[in-house]
C-alpha cells in the first residue's frame, strides 16, 4: 500500500476517528486505526466496540492496501510535521513494515493487518430522520450537561431520542434536574425512541461543523444509531430498556411565575458561586416579591447579596437551589428574558419558552430560612 495526502487532510481524519479509540482495552488491535485504500476511496476507522467512527479523507492511492497503524503513534507523527502544507506519504509492505515520510523526517513502524481489525456494523437504513448540523449539535450542547456522570443507572447516562411525525424531543436527567429539547423537523418520519450514550453524542458535538447549511441523517435499529455527515459516518450501540416516564415528572401548575433578563441573572449567580469552593454545597436562596428578586449565598468564605429586577404574578416565594444547576441551564438559553415557574419551595421550578422548544426542570435543596 501506498499513499499521499496533505498534512491538514490526514490530521482532520485521524482527531476524527481518535475519538472512538479507546484508552484502555484488552483487544490491542482496538488500540490502532484502519487506514483502507482497497477500493477507490481512503477511509480511516476507529471502534471501541460501543462506538465505531468512518470518515472518508482526500488523498491519492499509487497502491492499494489496508493497513492498521497504532492511533496514538499515528496521531503524533503527523501532527508533528510543522508545515500546513506538508505532504505525508504512507507506504507498506508485504510484512506490514509501515513508512511514514513527513517533510524530511521518516519513520518506520510496525502496522497490523487490516484484516484483523473489527468494523463498524452494517445498519440498515430505512428508519431515520434528517435535521440541519447546526440544529443537531445545538441540541446537544443544550441537553448534554444533565446527564448522570455515575454509571449506578444507565438509564441517566444517556439521552432520549424520540420522534413523533415532525416532531424530535431530546431528553436528559440525572436525578436533580431534567432537560429537554423539542425540534419541528422539516418532513414527518415514523415515530420511534431511543436511548442514545452521552459520550456518543459529545463525541459527535465536537465533530459536527455546526453549519445550518448541512444535514445530518440519523439513522435507527434495534440496538444501534448512526449518524451520517459530511465525509463521516458515527455508529453507537444504544442503551436498551424504557426511559423514564417524563410526562408524568412535568406539570403546567404553578403559584409563582417571574420574568427576568437571562444575562443579568446569570452574571449574578456567576459572581456568587465566587464564594464556593469545588464539593462546597451551599445552596443559592432565591426571595421573590413584586418587583425584585433578592439573590443571597452565604458560605465559609462570606455571603453576598445582590437584587435583580423582574416582572412576577402570583404568591412571594423564598427557594433554594444549587447555583450550577441553573447556570448550566442560563448559559445555554438564548433567550434576553427568561420565564421561571414556582410552585412552592419543595417543588421542583421550570424555566421555559411559551412554545416549550426548551424546558429546564430543576429540584430546589432544603436550607435553614433561619440563617439566611
């Protein structure tokens, strides 16, 4: 085998696939990248076993071959050349003896046989939908920071996926707040629901242009998901079993709704969370009357007060929360004004858009009223 590509074009592909090569695992052969150029394309895949990555990567066959090469070793010898437009040729031979010309550097390494390296299963592809780059990867970044880092339940450790005619929701939790996203797609599509890993979706977060231009098409099976972009395709196995019955966690009943200007109240918390240190769990109190919303944290640091104005209807309220909570939820609205729903300081408050694109549910913490 032998071939050329750009710097640029090989390091693109590699960071790619990198991100489906695990860091530690008792099948070596998953610890290296499948370079292919047995046909009339360059493809480089990565697979873990519960994510595969393909991309297809510019560059000229002189000599068919597929060949698996070391992804770490790989990775660090092309992204080494120090010229963007540095031409790497990689070429082996009958024993797999891989050459690696960069410039005026060459390197020899051992590569493995293609052949032993495990695809990327075939997924059939007759159930999917299709929305833009920029919609799928906002989505995520909007959803993702809810799900459970703990692996006790692998239900949180996931996103719902469900779609219903021209409607897709994206849901997460982790057992103190819930996050869900609702898109109108273009055209309707059979309903379906799926449980998608959260760290397929980072991983397709960072991959993703972001272009609104561009689409994305999923694609669903029983047991996988598949995501098709640009020159890529992303396979992830799916977390079997029925999600959590969200319905039933929402409710439209409220005693206390206030209007306040997003930045402003982020600006606030953020200045407040000053004061905590990392584990330090000290509640941020929330003291709703007509006109201001007083905003008080106190901790072994010091306290801090600060009044915001906002438009309210309904009863006074004084709640807690965990600061973090709510700024993840403020920094990924776009909304100037914010609408925030209370029931009472032991209910859980939602913060939404009038057409539910976004809702944010979050359990307020119990404090002592007597030390505030």
């Amino acid at each position: 085998m032998k071939l050329q590509f750009q710097k640029d074009a090989i390091v693109n592909g590699i960071n790619i696939v990198m991100k489906a090569v695990p860091s530690k695992t008792t099948m070596s052969i998953l610890e290296c990248i499948l370079i292919d150029a047995s046909s009339n394309e360059i493809r480089l895949t990565g697979n873990d076993m519960e994510l595969g990555i393909e991309t297809k990567v510019e560059g000229q066959i002189l000599e068919h071959g597929k060949i698996a090469l070391d992804a770490k070793l790989f990775s660090e010898i092309t992204r080494r050349v120090s010229s963007q437009n540095s031409t790497v040729t990689i070429e082996s031979d009958e024993k797999l003896n891989t050459t690696i010309r960069c410039e005026n550097s060459v390197f020899n390494i051992q590569g493995r046989d293609g052949e032993e390296f495990t695809y990327i299963p075939y997924i059939e592809r007759d159930k999917y939908i299709t929305l833009s780059q920029f919609t799928l990867k906002e989505v995520i970044q909007q959803t993702i920071f809810s799900i459970s880092p703990n692996d006790s339940n692998k239900m949180m450790g996931g996103e719902l996926f469900e779609v219903n005619e021209n409607q897709l929701k994206v849901v997460s939790l982790d057992g103190h707040r819930i996050s869900i996203r609702n898109v109108t797609l273009k055209d309707h599509y059979e309903s379906t629901k799926v449980i998608v890993p959260g760290k397929t979706l980072s991983e397709i977060s960072k991959i993703l242009g972001g272009d609104n231009e561009k689409e994305v098409r999923i694609f669903f099976s029983s047991n996988h998901i598949l995501f098709e972009f640009d020159n890529t395709i992303v396979v992830s196995r799916l977390i079997e079993g029925e999600y959590f019955r969200i319905n039933q966690m929402l409710s439209s009943d409220y005693e206390t709704k206030l209007s306040v200007n997003r930045r402003e109240f982020l600006d606030c918390i953020e200045r407040a969370t000053i004061l905590i240190r990392e584990n330090d769990k000290k509640p941020l109190i929330l003291q709703v009357s007509d006109n201001t919303m007083e905003l008080k944290l106190n901790s072994s640091f010091g306290s801090m007060n600060a009044d915001l104005m906002i438009h309210k209807t309904g009863k006074d309220i004084m709640i807690g929360f965990n600061p973090k909570f709510l700024i993840d939820a403020l920094r990924v609205i776009e909304d100037e004004e914010i609408n925030i729903y209370m029931m009472n300081p032991k209910s859980p408050c939602f913060i939404k858009d009038e057409e539910e694109n976004y809702i944010y549910l979050i359990l307020p913490v119990n404090f002592n009223a007597a030390s505030v």
